[in-house]
C-alpha cells in the first residue's frame, strides 16, 4: 500500500497544479493500493475550499472515496495518542 497524502491528492486533481503532470504518471504506472486518512481528507476538502475548488473536492469525494478502492483509514484516540508518542520519542 502506498500512503497518499493532501499534496499528492490536490495535485492530481487540479490540473493547474505544478505536479499536476508527475502525480498523474506516477498513478497511472502504480500497481499498489492507496490508503489515506480522515486527516488527510479533512485537510485535503479543506484545500480545496480555500482555493476556491469546492466542485473538485465534491469530485474527489465521489471518484475516489466512493469509487477508486482506495483505502480510508480512521485515526481514532488511541492511534492519535501512539503518533504523539512516537513525534516525541524520535528526531527524524
């Protein structure tokens, strides 16, 4: 599974965007899974609304939440209170 993260996500809906072209290859040569987070999404249709791309968001929503098999990920307490661990326990 490949973890798919806002940037990645916003760039290969928006064609105006600068990695536009890159995520689009790399998606169409991947073989792998998607997964992602409710963070992310929440971040991600966030993005979208900011910048004045909300139909694209609804978009996304239909086209890869409901219809592209990618993975969703809910991070609920205890998984939250393991990240905030580990951000603590390591440098890098």
């Amino acid at each position: 599974m490949i973890f798919v993260d806002t940037g990645a996500w916003f760039a290969l809906s928006i064609e105006s965007d600068p990695d536009h072209l890159a995520a689009k290859s790399f998606v169409a040569a991947n073989r792998e899974e998607f997964i992602t987070t409710d963070y992310v999404v929440d971040e991600l249709l966030t993005l979208f609304k900011v910048r004045g791309q909300k139909a694209k968001g609804i978009e996304w929503l239909y086209d890869v939440l409901e219809g592209s098999g990618t993975h969703l990920y809910w991070v609920g307490e205890e998984c939250f209170a393991e990240a905030c661990r580990l951000y603590k326990e390591f440098a890098d």
